[in-house]
C-alpha cells in the first residue's frame, strides 16, 4: 500500500487516470471495497458518540440502521463490518499488487500493473521470420502485448551459430538469441550479458554469451525449445520464441546463371540474381508450437527481414505454409525499408509480394506494410529505398505509413520499431475484424534497450 501511494504521487497521476479505470486490473474493486468499509467505520463512529447531524441525514440513517438497538450496539456493528470490509480491500489490494510487482521488480507498481494486466490481455501476435529485421519488430510489438510469439527460421550456418551448429549438432541460435533479448522484460545486464561478445585469440573468439548458453541448456534439457524456453525464463521475456522446425535444415539457392549455393550465408552473400530457393532436407516437419501459434494468433506478420534468407525459409516449410493458409488471423507482411544486394535490386513492394506469395501461396498475407518516407538520397551501402507501385493494382491491401529508423545515417534503412509497431496496430485496429483489441490507453514505458545493428549471429 506504502509502494502503491508513493508512485501516485511521485509520478503525474493524470497519466495513469485512464489507465486505472481500465476494467480488468484488479484494483478498482478492491478500492471500492475499501471505500464502502471506510463509510460505514465513519457511520459506526457518528452511532456511538451520538454525533450530532442533519435531520435528513438522520432520517435516512434510522431507516438503514439498527434504529431500535443502543448507540453502543448500533456503533460497534458498522464499525466491525467496516474494519473487515477495510481488511478485505487492503488484503486484496496486497495480493493484486505483489502478483505484478514480483514479475516485474525492475518497474513501478502502475508500470507493473500494467504490464502484467493490459499487456496480458492484448491480442495474440505471431510474427515469422529472423536476422535482424525480426527482433527490430518485437521490441516494439512488446509495447502493445505479452502474447508474442516469434517463429524463427533456423537455417543460420554463419558466425558462433553455425560454429555451435557443426561442433554440437544444434540448431543455430543467434537468431534465437536476438529475439529473446528484443522480447525480455528483465534487467539491462542481463541483456548486455546474453550479446556479449568473446574477444580471445582462442577457440571462444566470436562466440556470443547467449549463444553459449542456450547451447548449454539445451544439452541440460537435451532439447533445444526446451533450451530456448528455460533461455526466456531467466529474461523473463513477454511471449514465447519458437524455431520453425525442428529439423537441421539447410537451404539451398540456385541463381539465374546456373550456380547452387549451398548454406544461408553463401545465399545470402551471392552476386547472382536467385532463381529458387529450397531446404535439405526438403519439406521439413514443422516445429509443432509454430503451427499452434499460428492457429491461435488474432495477427500474423510477416517480416522484416531478408527476403530470401529471413523470409522465405519458414514458407519452405509446408506445415508453416498450411497453417497460414487456414488461419482466421489477419496476416500482414511488413516489406523491407530498403534494398539488398543483387537480390532485390530494383525489386518494387510489389515484387516482394510476390515472392511471399509464389513461395506461400496466395492466401498468406491479408495487408501489405510499406515505408512511405523515401528519403531523396540513397542508403548507407548505395542502394535505393523500396517504393510503393503507384497505382497499387492488387486485392492485398496496402498500408504506407513512415516506418524509417532517421535517428542516425548508419539506420536510415531499418525500421524504426515504435513507428512499425504503431502503424502494425493502427492496420489491425481498422481491419481486425471480431479480434481481442489492442489496448486503447498505451504508456510510454521505455524499451527495454537501444535498438542497434546486431553483429552476425
């Protein structure tokens, strides 16, 4: 209660005044209960001190009041419910805020409350894809709900993942890791933790921590989700990260000129325009969670990310795929802000459409997410912004909003995550059909850490 009372007054109570008449925080009606044991305590009082009151006043009293039993007896009942209707409230306060409170020490109470509450009660969000793009999206989708969940594909063979990959037979988890860390809810360190680094001149050099550590628990638990998940625990993410097979998988690429590329990083590192895509083993099994996320998510989104490499993995697998195709969900794809490349040099939203569409079938996206912020010089690495096609000729619906990162020229094409996550809420608020809502009142809680470009997984 002491906690509750500090925060309403150490922080501009106007900003939370919406949000504490949210139905669904437990708290309002314990604050009833305590009102109503309060009043009567005071009319306990006024009976046995015979304090003197208006005739009105007195008149309705005796109506509702021991009227016929002595001041003494008359006082000591109301003052008896009172205590215990005031006991009742503060009891039940206690519990409602110590619940929140202990999930999320590192937040105020109001800030905890809402968290825990309105956060776990927003709609639930299944976002598919990886690299860097995906994260980028979590950490502002947190902002609106806990109920996310990451499908992740896990054909990463680059970097201290595919080092963990071919030495202990794992899934890659760099893409793993870089999304647990966009979705926990935990302290700073623990996150600076899980991206650190080793510099040696040994064996660890590259490594990163997290990685190392969900290859640790997985062989503890001698399952790599069941890995991941103990992973989210001690960050105490809001959602679940998922990988989208369980199977080692490696994809495949052949170019227009006739070259195979064998591995992700050689895909995605190619000069070449790619002519098709494809995994080995081919068709894998889909990760049994995925497909559950899938059918009970109110929004799909997928992307941003790496069209070929991010994106179109997951689509190669056909559990995936079937679960779109039959899900009630809206389905978004958010396209890149910008170029990559070779591979979609001169590409339009459209033609990133396409591919989706050629690799998922036609039913796997509702509404399409495009930047209409195109800056009038090129990006960083030389390459043209992705525009729009002018007039949009396609039964897909068509979302342009400002989703552009302009916080510095190295960023300027990436996705800014609050503007992305807004223009993401705003389309599902408009077009969700009879979905669970996102929520109405939204804090400014600040995101959990800087956005940056992750280094290679």
């Amino acid at each position: 209660m002491i906690r509750a009372l500090r925060a309403l007054t150490n922080r501009r109570f106007h900003q939370y005044l919406l949000f504490l008449l949210i139905p669904g925080i437990s708290l309002k009606r314990w604050l009833a209960i305590g009102v109503f044991g309060l009043a009567l305590i005071t009319l306990g009082v006024i009976f046995a001190l015979k304090i003197s009151t208006g005739p009105a006043f007195i008149s309705f009293l005796e109506s509702v009041s021991l009227r016929n039993q002595s001041p003494y007896l008359r006082g000591g009942v109301f003052i008896g419910i009172g205590l215990a209707g005031a006991l009742i409230a503060g009891l039940g306060l206690s519990r409602s805020l110590g619940n929140a409170r202990q999930r999320n020490r590192h937040r105020s109470i109001l800030d905890s409350l809402y968290v825990e509450r309105i956060l776990g009660s927003g709609p639930r969000i299944t976002v598919i894809g990886g690299g860097s793009g995906l994260p980028n999206l979590l950490r502002g989708l947190k902002l609106y709900t806990s109920n996310i969940c990451a499908v992740v594909t896990v054909a990463d063979d680059g970097g201290s993942s595919g080092r963990l990959r071919t030495e202990l037979g794992i899934l890659p988890p760099g893409d793993i890791r870089n999304c647990l860390v966009a979705l926990a809810d935990s302290e700073d360190v623990m996150q600076q933790l899980m991206d650190y680094r080793f510099e040696s001149e040994g064996q660890l050099d590259g490594h990163s921590f997290g990685n190392i550590l969900i290859a640790a628990l997985v062989g503890i638990g001698g399952d790599f989700y069941r890995g991941v998940e103990v992973a989210g625990e001690l960050l105490a993410i809001r959602g679940r990260v998922i990988p989208s097979t369980s199977s080692s998988v490696t994809l495949v690429g052949s170019t227009v000129s006739g070259e195979t590329l064998i591995g992700e990083t050689r895909v995605g590192n190619s000069a070449d325009r790619l002519r098709s895509l494809t995994l080995v083993p081919a068709d894998p099994v889909a990760h049994p969670e995925a497909i559950r996320a899938i059918e009970d998510a109110d929004l799909i989104v997928i992307g941003p990310g790496s069209l070929f490499t991010s994106i179109v993995p997951n689509l190669l697998i056909s559990g995936i795929v079937d679960a779109l195709s039959n899900s009630a969900a809206l389905k978004v794809y958010v396209c890149n802000v910008a170029e990559e490349p070779a591979q979609t040099e001169g590409y339009t939203v459209f033609d990133h459409l396409k591919v989706v569409r050629h690799y998922g079938g036609e039913d796997v996206v509702d509404a399409v997410v495009a930047n209409s912020n195109i800056p009038k010089t090129r990006t960083p690495a030389g390459l043209e912004f992705i525009r729009a096609n002018d007039p949009w000729e396609d039964h897909t619906l068509l979302v342009e909003a400002d989703v552009i990162d302009e916080t510095d020229e190295t960023s300027s094409a990436r996705h800014d995550p609050v503007k992305l996550s807004n223009a993401i809420a705003e389309a599902y608020r408009k077009y969700r059909g009879p979905r669970r809502r996102m929520p109405r009142v939204r804090l400014n809680l600040d995101l959990s850490r800087p956005v940056r470009k992750p280094r290679r997984s």
